[in-house]
C-alpha cells in the first residue's frame, strides 16, 4: 500500500508537467467513464468509432473506471501522477472538491463557441454542476433522488394503500406499525415496517423535512445541533428502539447479500435512489413500486448525480468537451436510461418511454422527476468527504446505541464539522511550497543515501581485492538502483509532504507548508487511533496464530512420505496468491448469507456467525484468513527444520525427553533464528495488510478493519489529504522501526545464533 | 547395571538387508566393541539397542525383560555420539543437568550430581561456557559427562572418539578404559578403529555387511580369526594371504612342498601376520623371495616381499640392515600359520 503511495509519488516527480501534446505523437483523448459494468460499452464504441471518423489521427483511448470498491480512486491515482485523463465521471458529491482544488476545466468557453448549445436541454440538475460565477465544469450523467421504495402486497395484506404524493411521517409510521410483524410468534421481529438506510446523504432528507439544514447558508457553520435535526434523528431513532418497526439494511455495503426487502421482509425501503431497480428487477416474488419520500414541516430530498468533466491533466480540452457533450447528448443518454442506470439529466431522454418504460417496474419512475423540485445536493465542499465519513461514524452512533443523548451528539458533531471547515478556510491561506522542494528533497535523499553507500563500500576497501570491488558494485548496482529511486527518494518525499497539505487533485508543484499541523492532528484523531488499535489487535492475534500455526504445519510435514510433497504444495499454494484474489475468494467464504463457513456451520446444526457484519466476529475472520496464507512461513520453518542436526534430537531422546520436551529444549532454541524472522516479517506484514479489509469490508464493521494502511489510504485519495496520510506514514513507519528494533533487542535473550555442534 | 540379550535382531529397508538377524548376548558390566568397516550396520545395531530404531524383527532383553518396545527413557541407556550432540544453546552445567531435569529430579541433587561428574571428567572449569566455546576434547568429555551423569544401566558409545586428533584419542580412550573399570557399566562400544577395539573391549564382535562375522576376546580373535575377513580386518599390517597350490598330493608353495597340510581340504589360503615372518640369507632349501619396498617407520621397518606370484609384507626391526633388491630366504613357525578355504573364506583346522 505505502508502495502505492510511493510509486505514484515516483511517477509524480519524475514525470513533470503535462504539456500539450508533443510534436510527431498521436494524439490520444484518454476516457474513463464506464457505467455499471459492461452494459454500456457498446454505446462507448460506437462514440468512440464515430469520434475518430471525425476527428483524423485521434485515438480515443476507453479505459475501464473499475468495479464499485474505489470507483472514484482510478481518476484521483491519474491526476496525482499527472497522467493524461480527458473525459472521466465523477460522483457529484466530489464536484466541490475537484472545483477547489482547481482539478477541472472550466466547459463555459467551449459551450459558449457552440452555437447549438443550450442549457435548457438538460432539466435543473445541471445547475449542481455550476461554480459561484455559474460556470459549467461538467454535464449530467444520470441523476436520481432518493426515495422510498415500498411491498405493495406487504401493504395490501395490511389492508393499506400505496402512499401517494405528500404523505406525512404519521401517516409512514402507522403503516411501519401496521406492516411489522412476528409471524412465527417467536418474540423476534421477522417482518419489519421499514429497513432504513443509514449514511448521511440517506439521513439528510429526514433533517431537511423537519425543517432542519446541514449547514447554514454560507457554508461556515455546522447547524446539526438545531432542534429540527435533533428532532428528526430522534424520529428515526424511535423507529428503530422505540417503535421497533425498522431496521438498519447491511445489504448495501455487502455485494452478495440480499436485504431484507428484496427477501419480501420489509414493508417499507429508503431512504434510497434509483440504482435499486437494478437489483429488484429480479424481484418477481411480490410486487413493488416507489413513493416520494414521507413529508414532515416540509417535502425534501437528497438528489445523486454523476457527472461528465474534463480533469485539468487533459491535453485536449476542446475535443474533450465535444466527447462530454456526446456523453450527455440523446443517444448515450437514451441508452443510460434503458440500461437502468438512472435518470438521464438530458430532458428528452428522462421524458422518452427510455426512461419511463412502462413494461419495466417500477411502476412509477415518474415520482423521480415529480420529487425534482423539492430535491437538493450536498453542499458543494472541498472537504466534503472529510465531514460525511466524520458524520456517519457519528450518526451510526446516534442511531445505533440504545441509549443515546441526542441533542448532545448533535452538539458535539456541530463542533467536530466547525472545525472541519475552519481548518478548510484555513488551507486558502497556506503558503505555497518553494518550486522544486520535492524533487531537491528526492535529489538530496539519494545523494545522502550514495555517500552512505561510498562510505560504507570504502571501509570495506580494505578487505576486498581490486576486482571484487568491481564485482560487488556490479551485483549491488541493479538493488541498489532500485531502492534508491522506489524507496529512499519516495520517502523522502514522504517525510516532506508530511509537513504539507497536498490534495493529489492538485498538481504536485503546488503543495503547501503546513509545518507540523498533520502530527498534532494525528494525535487528537480518534478514527487514527482506532485504525493502530484494529492494527495492534489484528497483529497480536494474527502474527502469533500465523507462527504456532506455520510450526506445526512444518513439525507435521517434515517427515518425507507419499503424500508430504502434495501436501506441502498445498498448503504453500495460497500464500503465493495476491492478496486481491485472497479477499475476492474469502468474500465467497465469509459471506454471512451464503457464504461457504456459515453453510458448513448450519450444516452441522450450529449457528451462522455474521462474519463481515459483526465488529466481534470480523477480527476472527481476518485472522482466520491470514491462516490460509501462513505457507510461506511454513516454507521457512520446514527449511530451518530440515537443516536441524538429527544427532540432537536423537541425544534428547536418549536423555529421556518426550515430544514436547524436545520441542521446547532442542527443536525450539535451534529455530530460534528463524522464529525471530518469521515473527519481524508477520510484524510488518500485519501492519501492511490492506487488500483484504479494503476489498472486504471496506474498514467496517464500525471501524473494527480499518487498519492504519487502509486509513492511511482512505485518507490520501478518499478525503484527499495526501500531507496527512504521509504524516500517518511516517508515524507507522517510526512505531515498526522502533518496534522492530526493540524486538531485535530483546531477541538477544532468547535467539541463539550459536553454531551448530561442530562436525 | 545390565544384561543385554539380542535375539534374532534384524533390519531391513524395504529389500537391502542393513542387519541379518543377528542374535549377541552382553554380560552385566561387560565391555563389547562393535569393530566393522563403514557400512557394517554395527551403527543400526547400537541404534536397535538405544531405542532410536525399530528392529525389523527379533527381541531385546534388558536383564531378562523384553525391551524391544519400549522407549530409550524407559531403556534407561545412554549414548555418547560421534559428533557429541551436545545442546548448542545450553551451557556445559546445563548439557549435563538436561538428563537429570527430564528426569524430575530435584534442583539440589541435580547439582550435586553435576558437580561430583564434572569433577570426574575436569570439567569444573568450564561449567558455564556454551559447547562453541570448547575444543573437540573438551566437548567429547562433555557429551560422556551427559552420558554418566544419571548412571545409566547400559552404556553406548557410536564411534566417541573419531572426530578427534591422535593425542586426544589416545587420552580419552584410557580415561574410558579406567571409567569403566571403576565403574563396571555395561557398554557396547562401536567403532573402526581396531586399536580401540582391542585395547577397550573385554569381548570385540567383527562384523560386515550387516552380519557379525566373530566374537570373543581380542585377542582370541586376534589369534585365531575364523576367516580370512577377520584375518585382515585385524591387524597392521594385515596378515598375509597367499593361495597355495596342490602339487602331486601335496599343498605347494614356491615349489616347495613342506607345509605338511593333508589333500582332503581342498583349494586353501594361508595367512601368516607380516610380523611372525622370519628372514634370512638367500638359501635353496628356504623359500627364495626378493625385496620389493621398504618402509622405514623408526622402531619397525615395513618390508615387502616378492615370492613368485605372491606379494608378502613382512615388519623387522627398524634397525635391520635390508636392501631393496636384495634376495632373502623367507621362512615361520608352523604353529603361526592359519589355513582358510579359498572359496568360503573360512578358518580350516589342519591335522598333523
């Protein structure tokens, strides 16, 4: 991970500025907006064909965005390494970060030269996409607002109707009441009135209808400690431990899992978009539709959009903007809307029976554009995805304890986001760092690492012959080379940017002094915290497991028989899988639905354990699965173990000493040298682990995965505060060395490096 | 303290033999050498006795209980390897108190039995130092210090004494002789070193090629070696073997005929060991032989001999005055002859 990290740096110092596109290349448009998987490709190479027909020698290069995981991570790793991106989709939750940073290119001018331009095509959405002087920085992909999706026969069985237009929260908690069930009598809710949706764009409405506001209006305050808000999340939460009518849905986060509505348990579904259809297609167990959302002092909503724009490391602007412009004209936009991928924000297209199909449920598509008018984005914010992860680790809290003092959390999230965006105010006056610090601090790395090196090689002068010098250089030259340009100069860099605020949607050269500003945040960073403890915890447990485990794995196959090699292979197979298809083929095994361990333990009659669900249950998991890669180890011991003098052992037994005796006496103490590796590499290791949790779990359940190269990671490219994550860096760097160290210390007590008996 | 009986003791590796069933009775406090070349299976026979391996068939008695199943700890045996063995990350006191520490004995007479063996082996000055830190001498001196701490009843040594220079050899091999004596354990003792076999061993058993070709007391076997691989094995110089042909009735040697062995045995060897040979002035009623080489050694001179077809080392006083070249007339006491059969290589008795 840190690697990542490093070699994006690497790329970023050595590649330069992007310049115009150089004499005698090709010119290439470099696009990267794949929508929901391979449906919409065909569309995209018939643009692309009909692109270069137009325009003679252009390559229009498509390149895949990625599957849902770090969708948006692709188009920030390209421009933190200055790397050509012409046309990308952005989700319009990241707009007010891309405008701040300056990462995307104002459209105006170019739409101004078309004379067949008109903003008028596109309905009222496209305004989310303006700036404070009403530029357009992108167009409208698809668009939806959140609404609620409901069980029609749930409903009719309770004698209810569908809700229409302006229905009210009284009218919403009858039918949850009316709608929840025990059916089977066992004292535990098996029907429920609604399953909630829980992350902060989902929660806004219910604030936004009571009369409430996230911020006020010019965007400094946070306003969550108002009645309204504290009024609203007191209603839901007594949806939830009051009425008991509701539950919080985990299917979202969770891909194979099937939630509690599309298994008909939920009378009620939201708040929650348009992406839903997709999945209820399939549903033809019951029938289902959408309502607007449930109305309080007034109606409201959130709205999600994604977005064409063009990135400022694009080397053709002007043939970008016409490939957004054939993005978000009728065609691809039609098709967007048959594939079900939302609304189209071109009006044509969301009133054509392409979007509103009536053979295709739900039945009523049009409450998405009814509910447009009352329907409003997330305050445009460069640090906006700071504040709504900060906020949904608080509103979990609120909404999930049972016992919990509303109006205090709200209080203490207001202050929490206040100092967000005051620290957000204060990053507009930061001083810009001197051009070309970063690549001096490269240059002076390595300049300081090759004098080390000459220094040591010319102590040894003495030692080594003329022509095993040359030798020596030569072999050490291609390592050399290579640490010295991957890890001394990236870390250096590393130790720099620490000290500074670097958004990688910034070009490198502008990158601000901050001082120590970043460690002193590290230290009142609750979630920092909570990702060393996670770490500590999957370390404490992990590593250990992973020795006794690789030892005994070793001690059982050491003996040559018919099947140890088949064996040996076997268990050394897994280890040498990435870690990307180690997470992939562990989401099939700790799936808490359907997953192979949970079948295995209800085939035996015992329990299914929420696995990826449970904050319990997770650490397990984890471990359970740096099991499966322990062959590597094993490989180490079985080595260590074959080198053993069998005299020793016999003389144990002789002298009378069992099985475990001689392990502990004679086995043990010689291994020792080998232990001591194996436990400083599973050290390292289990602090590096990053795949999994990201791939699995995504840092949840609560914050019980995200370890501290997951945060490390969510915090430079998710809330785009690269000085902090290289500020985390270089702490865990620090604590691992120091680790490392102590534990080289204190492994003078009990390694024995002694020889083995002379021959 | 023991009697150790192998009745029928074998080993065998899939289809290669290691050890022939092979059946060896050790008295109580009786010294026996195992003496073979490289390969005999004496090792796999120690290992049997030891506990470390699973005879193939066959039982072990210890003082008349059948042992074969159990375990060395319940063997009561202990062994003193070639290469030591010594724990490499304890210290001398410790090597030494891991028997007693196995066996659950308490701290106080652990010590005490520490002390009293490294005060017989002088060992007290290097208690606390770590097997890496002792020479070759001093480490075989542990590993026997190991082996007699707990006072085992059977004692087994796998070649102790080979990964040492000649002085060491020599000093430990007397001190082993003298512990025994003092303390008359039973042990069998491997090796290929005949001069430890002979001048250790109270009975020395010979074997080759997995099978025990003699055993009794060195010098009986010394004396009268019940084939001609004993014969050489035995010995340095090995003993002379020469065919002898049968010439009208009688065995001939160099056209001579006054070796006064009847017909009736068939096509013979004689063996006769290089020092019995006496030599003399060229003489033609003496065997006529020439000097080949001479090998000057300093007390005794090597010498060897042409006589016809045959080759013949003979040792002489180091200050005989012999030339190479020189013709000498060979001749031995009757009664230093030994005849084997030329074709099973066994010891024949003559009748005179």
């Amino acid at each position: 991970m840190a690697l990542l990290v490093l070699a994006t740096l690497a790329l970023n110092c050595l590649g330069g500025e992007p310049s115009a596109a150089r004499v005698g290349e090709p010119r290439r448009l470099v696009v990267m907006v794949d929508e929901r998987g391979f449906e919409s490709w065909p569309g995209l190479y018939e643009l692309e064909r009909e692109f270069e027909a137009r325009h003679a020698g252009l390559d229009v290069v498509l390149l895949e965005q990625g599957g849902a995981v770090g969708q948006q991570d692709k188009a920030r790793f390209l421009l933190a390494g200055e790397l050509q991106l012409d046309v990308t989709r952005i989700d319009v939750t990241e707009f007010g970060a891309y405008l701040a940073e300056g990462a995307l290119v104002d459209l105006e001018p170019y739409l101004r030269a078309d004379p067949s331009w008109s903003a008028e095509e596109y309905l009222p959405v496209i305004d989310g996409l303006r700036d404070a002087r009403g530029h357009l920085y992108g167009l409208p992909s698809t668009f939806t607002p959140y609404v609620m999706y409901f069980n029609r026969d749930l409903l009719r069985a309770a004698g209810l109707d569908a809700p229409r237009a302006g229905w009210t929260w009284d009218e919403f908690l009858a039918a949850a009441r009316a709608t929840t069930r025990d059916s089977d009598g066992d004292g535990r809710i098996d029907q429920w009135g609604v399953s909630l949706t829980q992350w902060l764009q989902a929660l806004s409405p219910w604030i936004w209808q009571n009369g409430g506001e996230l911020l006020d209006e010019h965007g400094e305050r946070a306003l969550f400690h108002e009645p309204q808000t504290v009024a609203a999340l007191e209603f839901v939460r007594s949806l939830l431990h009051v009425e008991r009518v509701a539950s919080f849905d985990a299917s979202f986060e969770v891909t194979f899992s099937q939630g509690l509505f599309q298994a008909g348990r939920a009378a009620f579904y939201g708040p929650v978009g348009y992406w839903e259809t997709y999945r209820f297609k399939y549903i033809d167990a019951f029938e289902w539709d959408v309502a607007p959302l449930p109305r309080a002092a007034r109606e409201a909503t959130a709205i999600a959009m994604t977005a064409y724009v063009v990135p400022r490391t694009s080397r053709e602007p002007a043939l970008a903007c016409e490939f957004v412009r054939a993005l978000a004209g009728p065609r691809f936009q039609g098709l967007l809307a048959r594939i079900g991928n939302g609304a189209p924000g071109l009006r044509s297209a969301a009133l054509s029976a392409d979007f509103l199909d009536p053979q295709r449920p739900p039945r009523s598509e049009q409450v998405f554009l009814d509910v447009l008018p009352t329907a409003r984005f997330l305050p445009p914010l460069a640090n906006w995805r700071a504040i709504a992860d900060l906020c949904a680790a608080e509103l979990a809290q609120v909404l999930l304890a049972e016992q919990c003092d509303v109006a205090q959390a709200c209080q203490s999230m207001s202050r929490k986001v206040d100092q967000l965006l005051a620290r957000e105010r204060e990053r507009a006056g930061l001083v810009r760092l001197r051009a070309g610090s970063l690549e001096a601090s490269f240059a002076l790395a390595l300049a300081a690492a090759a004098a080390l090196g000459l220094a040591l090689f010319a102590r040894s002068r003495g030692r080594l012959e003329r022509g095993e010098q040359r030798a020596a250089l030569v072999l050490l030259a291609p390592w050399s080379l290579g640490a010295a340009l991957f890890f001394v100069g990236p870390a250096a860099c590393t130790a720099l940017l620490a000290l500074c605020d670097w958004s990688p949607l910034r070009p490198l050269s502008d990158t601000r002094w901050v001082g120590a500003a970043n460690f002193a945040r590290l230290l009142e960073d609750p979630s920092f915290h909570a990702s060393l403890r996670a770490s500590v915890a999957y370390a404490a447990t992990s590593v250990p497991v992973g020795l006794v485990l690789a030892l005994a794995l070793a001690l059982l196959l050491r003996e040559h028989s018919r099947w140890s090699v088949l064996t040996r292979t076997l268990v050394y197979a897994p280890s040498l899988l990435s870690p990307v298809v180690v997470a992939v083929v562990w989401r099939f095994v700790l799936d808490p639905d359907q997953g192979l361990l949970n079948e295995a333990l209800l085939s035996m009659g015992l329990d299914a354990i929420p696995w990826t669900r449970s904050a319990d249950a997770v650490l397990p998991a984890f471990v359970l699965m740096s099991c499966w890669s322990v062959g590597g180890q094993m490989l180490v011991f079985l080595a260590a173990l074959q080198a053993l003098d069998p005299q020793l052992e016999d003389a144990a037994r002789i002298d009378g000493a069992g099985w475990w005796r001689r392990l502990l006496h004679v086995t043990l103490p010689q291994l020792s040298p080998v232990l001591l590796f194996n436990l400083a590499i599973g050290l390292l290791g289990a602090f590096n682990v990053f795949a999994q949790p990201y791939l699995l779990t995504q840092g949840g359940p609560g914050d019980a995965t995200r370890f501290v190269a997951l945060y490390l990671y969510e915090s430079g490219f998710r809330r785009l505060d690269m000085g902090y994550a290289s500020a985390i860096a270089a702490v865990v760097f620090t604590l691992l060395g120091l680790s490392t160290w102590l534990l080289l210390r204190a492994s003078r007590r009990w390694v024995h490096y002694a020889a083995r008996s002379a021959r | 303290m023991a009697r150790v009986d192998l009745k029928g003791i074998s080993k065998r590796y899939g289809s290669s033999v290691a050890l022939a069933p092979t059946t060896l009775a050790i008295e109580d406090g009786e010294f026996l050498v195992l003496l073979g070349p490289s390969g005999c299976g004496k090792s796999t026979l120690l290992r049997i006795v030891a506990g470390l391996l699973e005879p193939s068939a066959g039982e072990l008695w210890l003082d008349g209980e059948l042992a074969s199943e159990r375990t060395p700890r319940e063997r009561d045996v202990a062994l003193v390897f070639q290469n030591y063995a010594l724990y490499p990350h304890k210290s001398v006191a410790k090597n030494l108190a891991f028997p007693l520490e196995v066996r659950g004995l308490s701290r106080a007479s652990i010590e005490q039995r520490v002390r009293e063996t490294a005060a017989l082996l002088g060992l007290e000055a290097l208690l606390e130092r770590k097997p890496g830190e002792l020479s070759g001498g001093q480490m075989q001196r542990v590993a026997l210090g190991r082996a007699l701490v707990r006072e085992p009843r059977l004692f087994l040594f796998d070649e102790p004494l080979s990964n040492l220079d000649a002085a060491t050899r020599a000093e430990l091999r007397r001190e082993i002789a003298s512990l025994h004596a003092r303390l008359a354990i039973t042990t069998l003792y491997v090796t290929h070193d005949q001069v430890e076999a002979l001048s250790l061993g109270a009975r020395v058993a010979l074997m080759r090629q997995g099978a025990i070709e003699q055993v009794g007391a060195p010098l009986e076997v010394f004396r009268r070696p019940l084939n001609t691989f004993v014969a050489t094995f035995l010995g340095s110089p090995p003993m002379n073997l020469v065919p002898v042909s049968i010439n009208s009735g009688r065995y001939t040697l160099g056209g001579l005929s006054h070796l006064g062995a009847p017909v009736d045995q068939g096509a013979l060897v004689l063996g006769v060991r290089p020092h019995q040979i006496q030599l003399g002035p060229a003489s033609a009623r003496a065997l006529p032989a020439r000097i080949e080489s001479i090998e000057r050694l300093g007390a005794r001179a090597l010498l060897r001999l042409a006589l016809r077809e045959a080759e013949l080392s003979v040792e002489v006083d180091g200050a005989s005055d012999f030339e190479r070249g020189a013709g000498v007339s060979v001749a031995w006491p009757p009664s230093e002859l030994h005849w084997f059969d030329a074709h099973t290589g066994a010891r024949v008795e003559l009748s005179r």
